[in-house]
C-alpha cells in the first residue's frame, strides 16, 4: 500500500513539472506562433512544426492527468483507484482530441445549447448546494460554503466566457469584432474569466482543505 502511495507521489510530481514546463516552453513558442500561426507552422518546418505546436496543446492536459493520477493513488487502500486515476487521465486526454471531433467552425446550435445545459447544471447545483448546506452540521459549514462560492466563481467565469466569445465581445467572429470595434470589450471580459477562474479554484482548494481539518484528515 505504501509502494502505491509512493508511485502516487512521484507520478503527481511528474504532472506538475509537465505543467510547468509546458508553461515555460509556451513563452519559447509564443512569438514565433503569433507570427506565424498554426498553419504557417507546419508550412515553414512541416511535420516538425505542427508536432511542436501539438506538443504546447497536448502537454498541459497530459500534466493535468498525471497530477490527478498520482493524486488518486494516493489512497492506497482503495482499489478503484487505479481505474479513477485511469478515468481522469482519459478525460483530461480527450480535450485535445475533441478539437478534431467538434471542428473548428462556429455553430450556434452547439454554443446555444451547451448555454442551456450550463444554465440548468449551475441552477441545479445551487438547488442541491443549498440543501446540502441546510442539512450539515454548523461545525463544517464554512467548508460547504467555500464550496459553493467556488461554483458560484466557476460560473460567473463561465457567463463572461460566453459574452466575450459571442455577443457583446464577438471574440469568435473577428469581422463583427472590428466592424463594432468590441475587442476592449471582449479583452475586459477575459481579465473577468481569467479572476473568476482563479478565485473558483482557490475557493474549491480551500473548501477541500478545510474538509480535511474538519474530518481530522
């Protein structure tokens, strides 16, 4: 159990430094990727150039799975945690891949609808919040409450994501952008997201270790 916990650790450690150095080579790429985009990459060093664009896309998910892997195994004695660990790298190796699957053109149908699907799971998840806030004890509501101010945060980000992208910013439709002159719009609403992100997951960072303290964990 012990050897698990320790493959654990090492397999995380692995994850964060893939994040981090995926980072730092992103600053390396960025200028010359500004310069020439993704197409003029592979047209300028061919295979090459659109491998090392793929590894920037692919290398950041791929880290995110690793730290959540090893942080599954960290419980030793549960044996479904290699399959989790397997689930969540799955997971977080499918967002690039979803790139090739759902194209790269605008559709109203699938923003339209995800829209609505977001709505319904963030009304949903405020109704299921509040009545699980209702029923836990006093001594852990704090913990509950950190809880829900990460999802409120998650999903304010979410509502400005979708104002930067389509209507007021119009990020997605660069035409509609320059004719209405949005771009400062849009840009204010991405500083929105980028704050409401951030304070969703310190909120959730802090809510699950607060939840350790309270279980004496």
């Amino acid at each position: 159990m012990r050897r698990r916990q320790r493959q654990g650790e090492v397999i995380l450690a692995i994850g964060i430094l893939a994040m981090v150095a995926i980072v730092i080579y992103g600053e390396f790429l960025q200028a010359e990727l500004n310069l020439r985009g993704v197409a003029g990459m592979e047209a300028a060093y061919g295979p090459l150039g659109l491998a090392r664009v793929l590894v920037f896309a692919l290398g950041f998910p791929l880290g995110i799975a690793l730290t959540f892997m090893g942080a599954a195994l960290f419980t030793a004695a549960d044996r479904r945690a290699p399959l989790y660990s397997l689930l969540v790298a799955l997971v977080a190796a499918s967002a690039p891949l979803l790139y090739g699957i759902l194209g790269n053109h605008t559709s109203a149908w699938y923003f339209g609808g995800g829209g609505i699907v977001l709505m319904a799971l963030i009304a949903l998840s405020a109704w299921w919040w509040g009545n699980y806030r209702a029923r836990v004890p006093e001594s852990v509501r704090a913990t509950v409450d950190l809880q829900g101010a990460g999802l409120a945060c998650f999903a304010v980000a979410a509502w400005n994501l979708c104002g930067a992208g389509a209507m007021p910013g119009f990020a997605l439709f660069p035409e509609r952008l320059l004719e209405l002159d949005s771009r400062g719009f849009a840009v204010g609403q991405m500083k929105v997201v980028m704050a409401f992100l951030v304070l969703g997951f310190l909120f959730s960072a802090l809510g699950l270790r607060r939840a350790q303290i309270n279980f004496h964990l």
